[in-house]
C-alpha cells in the first residue's frame, strides 16, 4: 500500500522539499528534460547511487568524535527525525520489513564546523574484516564518484567569469540548506544507509555527507538548477557544492556583455566533457568553462535598481522548484563578495583571505605546533594534510606561497605511503619548519592583502637570460648585455638548472635594478625545466629551487609579476654572453647590488 506509513513514497513524501512537478515543468519548459531526465524520477521515488543490498547485516561500532559528544549525536537525530529525514527509531524487525532481510550501518563520526556545530559523519568507507559474520566492503567501495561528473566553478574560473562583466556589476550570494540532505535516496538504497545509535535503529532516506559520489549527486541537482536560472536569462550563476553566486548587470550593459557570450558560444567545441567527476566545455583556446554560453542575459521582471534582475526574480524560481536557501547566511547585492573561502572584488578586479579563514589557518598552525611540541618535535600527518590545503587554497590570494609547500608535501608523501602509519608520529626536517614559519608569518600580516587578478599584458622589455655550465649566465636587455662567469671552482660542474635559474635572478635584479617595479615584466628563457619550475613554485633539485625562491622574494618586493616565455636557443640574444662572447660595439648593463647567496657563484662580470 503506497499510503502505509512505512511505505517509500510516504516516507519520501513527508520530508521532501523540492517539487518533482515543479522540477519537471521547468526543465521542460527549457528544453532540459532529456539533459536531466534522471532529476524528476529521482524526486519522485528517491535517486540510486549503486549501493548493493547487503548478504549479511553488520552494525558498526561509532568513532571516539561521535561517543564522547553523545549528547550532539542525540540532538543530531532529533532534528533529523523532526525534519522526516530518519525513519525511526525502530527496532531490528522493524528495519528489515523497511529495508529487506539485511543490512550494513557506517560509523558514526562528528566534524566541527566554523560555527561550532557539528557536521554529522556516517564513515561509509569503514571496511570491516572479511569474516563469514561481515560483508566485505565498505558502503564506498562498492560506489563510482566517477560515474557523476557535475561542475565546479573555482577560484579560476570565478575570476573569469568576473572579468566578462563590467566594473558595475553585482553578486548575490546564497546558501542551500542542508544541501546534500535535500536528495532522496532510492529505497533499494536504504539498507546501506542505517543509522544505529544506543541499540536503536534509523533509516537515512536521503543523501548522506561522507558517500564517495555525494558531490557529484548533489552536483547533478545543483547544474539543472543553474541551467534553469541561465535559460531565463537571470543571472551569470556560479557554485561550489552549497555556495551559490548570481551576478547581474545594468540593464545598459545587457548588449555588451551579451555579444561576449556569444563570441564565446562560437568558440566552444562541441558538447561538456569530463574528467574524473568534473564536467567542463572547452573552447578552441584549449581553456575549461563551467558553461557553454548559450543563453543571453535578460531583463527580467524585478529588475531593479538600473540592473536586469533583483533578488524577488531567483526567489521567484527558487520557489517554482522548492530549492531552499539559508536567508540568514544571504550576502546582499553588492561589488564585493565571498565565495568559497576568498573576498572578490568586481570592480576594482581583487582577491583577498577573510579575516575568518587566516584567524583559522592561524589556528591550524598553533595547533600543529602544539602538537610538535608535545610529541618532541614530530608531527602527524592528518594535521599537516589540513594545513597543506589550506594553505593551497590561501596561495589565490599569496601566490609567493606556491614557493613554500615544498616541505608540507614532502612530509605528505613520506607518511602516507602506509596507510598503517597514517598516525604515526614523525619528524618533518627543516624544509617543513622553514614553510610553517612561512605560513605563520603570512598569514599574521594585518595590512589584507588584496591581490589583482586582472591579467594585465606583460611588458616585453626584451629581456633574454640565459646559462651555461661551461662558462656563466649571459643577460640580454634592450640591447644591452652582461656576462657573468662562473667561479673557476663552479665551471664544469654546476647544474645547468642552477645557473639557468642564477640567470633568472640576476635578470630580475637587473629589471629591478634598471627602475621595472609595479607591473608585469615579460622574461624570455629556453630552460624548460625553470620555466615549469617557476610556474608551479618548485624544483625537484634544492640548488636551483633555492635560488628560485630568491626571485619570487625580489618579485614580490618590487611588485613584478614575472612571466616567461620560451624561446628556442637560436632565437636567444642571451645566449652568447652566457658563453662568454661579448659583442664590443653594444653598451653594458648595470651590475645590481648582490648578496654572499647570489655573488659567490660568479667572478667579475663585463
């Protein structure tokens, strides 16, 4: 009987926010039925993501996060029960006519969040030990992230999409509620979904955090939805899992940044592709898009304020669907906005850290210090895998951090080769301390760093360095040059990628010694390996990476953005200065002021 109060459309049907009829109006009315035909169905009877019935009913035992903050747990389930999300709380019986003969619970485990809530974890990757009394897998194990690919819109491809809109343009910001939460599972799901607490059973009816493909699932949900809101012509849509981003324009800029939309439709090679679980377009640049640009931007029926839309025109979609927002956590119409962690600035084209996220990655490094402390002088790895990423993350708005990683992964690697040892206690060296020192002193500058993003072209000053093991490095400016030689003691038996990576310096120094500061300065090189070096902030070799590290400091003194540019060796003015010929009739550069790490490497230069 569909209507018994334990059947799957009852149960479904009693916490269900968003509206199947809704849903499958509005992708119809848009052509994105076909596109999305796995949406309305899903709505309807709750969505599959590959979990196989259980051969033999296991319960788990909880994490030590879940057990000693018993209480949160408890009021964890309240609100979930209240909200129709858990059935329960059943006894053993009662879950087997629910979910059939078998079935496997995960443990529960709790994560803090910034607002000191808790997040529920169910560890489906617990893999319990092959015995004839337990199944053989973990509930992830059996699933394929893969197999759901959805958009993410980065840091990279918010700037972009910002610099395709004019300096007035503005963001709403706003967040789905309980986002992964808002997904009904499929009852043929259900018996990999238990929840057991205190001998009391429950039955998770909707997408729970901690299921491998639960991004890409949610993902599937969260593109139709800004597909919808693009083929209405709302706004320029942009999301990272709950985060989502509405930028509008003035009505006066509508055709300008239209015909870029189009420009950039021509450019799009055929349908989205992916990769692993991401979903992309790509255009003939070779560059990946969130978007195809198919739809123009439109004046819709609240615009207000001179713009093409208001905040009443995404409720008024919003509500078609039942896609709840958090209103409380609603950031304003405004040229300044946060998403995903970083402070854009529309109009003046600028990132910057929130003051939140250095206050907690400050925090993160106390903590790891504290631990080193304790544990005479060694660190663990699950705490430096977190201050790893969040100093990636932080490296958008410092990008000299891309310098000082090195030692965070190095440690990375080293511990995580046996997942046995994960929590082993080890040293990290001096390479780890030197970018925790780093990290620490960066993220204490109270000046708020913003960082442009605007790619302004590179000045070509032509400027060509270049190096060679038997003689010295060689610079070419403007047409003008010097010769470095090598120390009599270095010829011969220097690294090539040390003194091509001495020949970025010195022509740095030199740049910055001939007046180039604020701005970005082209460099030409035929060095591969410093070019690829450079651009991803590290060398595989400590000599030449140590001297890498200077230039991005004498970079960031002097405000350059240094590019460079390959060029092949018999297009490179450097090249015979860097073998020691000169050519008389060309006027010298300006020697700069050297320090004992750059100066002991060369003899008198001409």
């Amino acid at each position: 009987d569909s209507d018994a109060p334990w059947s799957p459309q009852t149960l479904l049907r009693r916490a269900r926010r968003l509206d199947p009829e809704g849903w499958s109006r509005a992708l119809r009315n848009h052509g994105l039925l076909g596109q999305y035909h796995q949406i309305v169905p899903a709505l309807r009877e709750g969505i599959s993501i590959g979990i196989q019935p259980p051969i033999r009913t296991y319960i788990a035992a909880h994490h030590l996060s879940a057990t000693s903050n018993a209480a949160e747990v408890e009021r964890i389930i309240a609100k979930e029960l209240e909200l129709g999300r858990y059935s329960g709380p059943h006894e053993i019986d009662e879950v087997r006519r629910i979910v059939g003969p078998h079935f496997q619970t995960s443990p529960l485990g709790l994560r803090p969040k910034p607002n000191g809530k808790f997040r529920p974890i169910q560890d489906f990757s617990h893999d319990p030990k092959p015995n004839r009394d337990t199944p053989d897998t973990s509930i992830n194990a059996q699933l394929h992230p893969d197999e759901w690919p959805t958009t993410w819109n980065s840091f990279r491809d918010m700037c972009a999409a910002i610099l395709r809109h004019p300096r007035t343009a503005q963001a709403f910001v706003r967040d789905v509620v309980s986002a992964f939460r808002q997904i009904p599972m499929h009852p043929s799901q259900w018996a990999g979904t238990v929840v057991e607490w205190n001998g009391a059973f429950y039955v998770d009816l909707f997408l729970a955090f901690g299921l491998g493909p639960a991004c890409g699932v949610y993902g599937l949900f969260a593109d139709a939805f800004a597909d919808i809101v693009r083929a209405e012509g709302l706004a320029t849509t942009a999301h990272w899992v709950d985060d989502n981003v509405f930028i509008r324009v003035l009505q006066r800029d509508l055709p300008r940044v239209n015909i870029k939309r189009k420009l950039l439709l021509k450019t799009i090679t055929g349908g989205p592709q992916r990769r692993g679980g991401r979903l992309f377009w790509t255009s003939t640049d070779g560059v990946e898009h969130t978007e195809d640009y198919a739809q123009p931007l439109k004046s819709q029926p609240g615009a207000e304020d001179g713009y093409n839309c208001s905040l009443a025109d995404i409720d008024r979609i919003s509500a078609q669907l039942g896609w709840p927002w958090e209103p409380e956590k609603d950031s304003p119409w405004s040229t300044t906005f946060k998403y995903a962690g970083i402070v854009y600035n529309i109009a003046t084209r600028e990132v910057a850290l929130p003051e939140s996220k250095r206050e907690k990655y400050l925090a993160t490094i106390a903590e790891t210090r504290e631990q080193a402390a304790a544990q005479g002088g060694r660190h663990q790895l699950p705490v430096i895998e977190k201050l790893h990423g969040q100093c990636q993350w932080a490296r958008n708005v410092y990008t000299e951090g891309k310098w000082h990683l090195a030692g965070l992964q190095a440690f990375i690697k080293t511990a995580s080769q046996d997942r046995k040892l994960r929590h082993q206690w080890r040293h990290g060296g001096k390479k780890l301390a030197d970018d925790i020192d780093r990290w620490e002193r960066t993220f204490r500058c109270q000046d708020n760093t913003w960082r442009s993003f605007d790619p302004a072209t590179p000045v070509d000053i032509d400027c060509y360095c270049g190096g060679s093991t038997s003689f010295g490095v060689g610079l070419s400016i403007q047409g003008r040059e010097r010769a470095y030689p090598l120390r009599d003691d270095a010829v011969g038996i220097t690294d090539i990628k040390t003194v091509e990576a001495l020949a970025l310096e010195l022509a740095v120094r030199t740049a910055i010694e001939l007046g180039y500061s604020d701005r970005p300065l082209l460099v030409h090189t035929d060095n591969t390996a410093v070019l690829g070096a450079f651009k991803k902030g590290r060398m595989a070799a400590a000599g030449p990476d140590e001297v890498l590290r200077r230039v991005a400091v004498h970079e960031t003194r002097a405000r350059l953005t240094i590019h460079l540019r390959w060029v092949d060796t018999k297009s490179q003015r450097a090249d015979p200065p860097s073998r020691g010929l000169i050519s008389s009739n060309l006027p010298r550069l300006p020697i700069p002021s050297m320090d004992a790490e750059l100066g002991q490497w060369f003899r008198p230069s001409w």
